[in-house]
C-alpha cells in the first residue's frame, strides 16, 4: 500500500515575510520549485517580462510556466505573446 502524498498549500520564499498562499495545493517537490523561484517570477513581472521571455529565463516549457502562475494564483502583468502566424493584415500589405 503506497503512503499518500502530502499536498502542499501555502510557501515561504527567501526574502519574504508572509507566506504566500496558493491557488491550489501542489506536491511537496512542485512547492520547494515555487519557493526557490518565486523571486525570480516575482523579478522578471516586475521587469515587464512576457509569459514566453519569462518561461525562457527560468528555462522551461511556456505551458509548465503558465501552470506554475496557474498554481501560484500570480496575475501576470505582460500577457504581450509572440506568434508565428501571419496576420491578414500582413498579408493585405503585400
């Protein structure tokens, strides 16, 4: 019979004072992640980062970041995305 796991709803960053309380609960190891890279999600937003030059930097998935804020319950101040698509607009140009 396997142990269950401990889920994880509240995190205490480096630096911070008050404990951050989370969207959701989260696995022990997904919340050590968040505690040591809170700083930096908080850093790169305050830097007006986008979701994708953010997700870089931390060096991950843009999906695995957005779950991570999903998780967190942080609002993401550049939503600005890159796209690969052509627009209609470009295409009206030539």
């Amino acid at each position: 019979m396997s142990k269950p796991h401990a889920l994880i709803t509240t995190i205490t960053p480096p630096g911070f004072v008050m404990p951050v309380t989370l969207a959701r609960p989260v696995s022990t190891k997904l919340a050590e992640r968040l505690t040591e890279n809170y700083a930096r999600i908080d850093a790169l937003n305050d830097a007006n980062k986008s979701i994708d030059d953010a997700a870089q930097a931390l060096n991950m998935e843009k999906t695995t970041f957005v779950s991570w804020l999903a998780a967190l319950g942080y609002k993401w101040t550049n939503k600005k995305t890159y796209s690969t698509r052509k627009t209609r607009a470009a295409d009206a140009r030539r």
